[in-house]
C-alpha cells in the first residue's frame, strides 16, 4: 500500500466509524478501489455500517459499490453479518442485506446479458442454450454451493448438449459449429466473462437490472406452517425465476398469489390449509399448506425484502 493510500484508508476507517455517510461515500466515489479498506482490527465500511445500523440507501450503495460481505475482522473474526445479528438482531433487512451467500451462476448469466457483457447475433442455437441453461442453474443453483463454477458449467454444457466443449476447442482439428452452436463462441467469449464475474460474486449485489421476483425468495423465510409449504416455496421459486420484479408492490403481489394458488391448484381462503399430494414425504402436517403463514408470513416477507431493494437502491 502506497502511503497516499495509507492515509486514505485511515481517513475511510474513520470515517465509518463515526457513521458519517455521506463524506464516506463521497471519498469512496473517487477511490473505488478502498472499498473493502480494514481499520487496524479488521473493520472495513461495511462492517461499520452493520454496526451503527446503517440506512438502506447506504448498505446498498456499500454493496453496489463492491464491500465484500465475506470479510472477518481480525479480533472476533466478524462479518458484517455477525455483528448485524449481534448489533442490530431486530433488523430484518441487514440480516438480509448481508447473507454470505454468494451470485449464483443464473444469477450472474442474467447479469452477462443485461449488462451487454456478451451479446447473441440472434435468437439461434447459442440463445436456446443459453436458456436451458439459465433454467438448469435456476433449479439447483441453491443446493450447489461452494462447487466449482467453471466445471459446474462444463458437466451441464455436456448433459445439454453431448458435447465436452474443453477437448473440442483443445483439438484444432476438430470442428467448432456443431448442430447450430458456435463452440468458438462459447470457450472463447461467454466463459471467461462468467469467470470473471465468478471470481466477484461475492461483491455483487442484487441489480435492478437483471433481478428475478425468485430471487427475493433466497434465502428461505425462519420458520414454516406446515411441512408442504417448503416445497410449495421451492416450486414458487422455480416458476418465477424468469419473471422480472415489478416496481408496483400489488402486481408483485399478484404475481406471488397466482403462482401459489395455480401450483396448489387451490384458492386462499379462510380454511386453515390444503393438502397436496406431492408435496407429501411422511410425518404429521406432511403434504399440507398453510394459508395463514402464506397470507400473513411467507407473501408480505418477499413483498417487504422488494421494498428494501428498491429503497437501497436510490443512492
């Protein structure tokens, strides 16, 4: 570290921990690069702003601006989110805001797209695979954590296609345009970007955007009705992982109600509940959905966690 740096991050620590915002972000806005800038003890911005109970604008723009919610500081070895929990255990929304869970590879695919970090010709081959894929990483994108996003991507290219795209673009000789997909195209241009970005997903945060009503439902809400309304959630989530978030709360709303309903295949009522078969796996309440926790729980949480982005984002 250069020592103009050294006096910038002392003055960026600072800063933070008074809690005043805006001159922060004012220093960060022309020294991007300080972001994740450690106090002695390990206390960047974002660890400060967990602390003090930050307003959404602020966490938002930290985020936006690349703080890294996997930092530890060096004494208790904290992450903002252990000290969100410890500081501020009644704020819902930094307990959100701060989850270690990192971009999913569908996550950062629509992010490659909406961002124009790579670009299809037309709507051919290429763009149809791109779509399987994007619906392959959105169903099991939660239940792979921690894998390989790099060979994670090569095993469903070749479970897609057949193909093992590595040997073929290894071997010269062979041909790279197989049954309408430029494989060129793909080693070539749209892996390292998703590399790259894999590389980030720690620092990247939820985006206007490319951001999907099935990405409010990560993580899972604390607690159940009964035992079938996890995997009424997991459907949910499935279903809905291509459908923008709207900016009206009751269309949101809407959106959220006709997809329960249409896969329960039954309406909210004042019953307590309906069973479905499916969802069925043993034990008591198993099968069973709970009107009261979707109606008064599960719909207004993801309702609340789309207010909270949109507020983060008007910094």
């Amino acid at each position: 570290m250069t020592q103009a740096n050294d006096v910038l991050s002392k003055q960026i620590s600072e800063l933070a921990y008074k809690g005043q915002w805006e001159p922060l972000l004012n220093v960060l806005e022309r020294y991007p690069s300080l972001i994740n800038a450690a106090s002695e003890k390990g206390y960047t911005p974002l660890h400060q702003a967990a602390w003090h109970g930050a307003k959404r604008p602020v966490i938002g723009k930290l985020l936006r601006m690349g703080a890294d919610k996997t930092l530890a500081t060096y004494n208790k070895l904290q992450t903002p989110l252990d000290i969100a929990l410890e500081k501020n255990p009644s704020r819902k929304d930094l307990l959100y805001f701060l989850h270690l869970h990192p971009r999913t590879l569908s996550q950062l695919m629509r992010k490659m797209i909406e961002d124009q970090l790579i670009h299809f010709q037309t709507y051919d081959e290429n763009m149809v695979l791109y779509e399987r894929l994007l619906f392959l990483f959105n169903e099991y994108d939660v239940f792979e954590l921690g894998h390989n996003d790099r060979n994670r991507f090569l095993s469903a290219f070749s479970a897609l296609t057949g193909i093992q795209l590595g040997e073929i673009i290894a071997d010269n000789h062979q041909e790279v345009q197989r049954s309408g997909l430029d494989l060129r195209f793909w080693f070539n241009q749209f892996m390292p970007v998703l590399q790259k970005l894999s590389v980030q997903k720690n620092t990247i945060p939820l985006e206007k955007s490319w951001i999907t009503v099935a990405d409010l439902m990560f993580p899972d809400l604390d607690g159940w009705g009964y035992r079938g309304d996890p995997s009424l959630w997991r459907e949910m989530r499935q279903s809905l992982s291509r459908v923008p978030v709207p900016d009206n709360r009751i269309e949101l709303e809407t959106i959220l109600l006709n997809s329960a309903q249409s896969i329960m295949n039954a309406t909210f009522s004042t019953e307590h509940g309906v069973f479905v078969k499916r969802f069925s796996h043993g034990g008591m309440s198993s099968g069973w959905v709970s009107f009261e926790f979707w109606t008064t729980n599960a719909i207004p949480g993801i309702l609340q966690r789309a207010e909270w982005l949109r507020e983060s984002w008007r910094y």
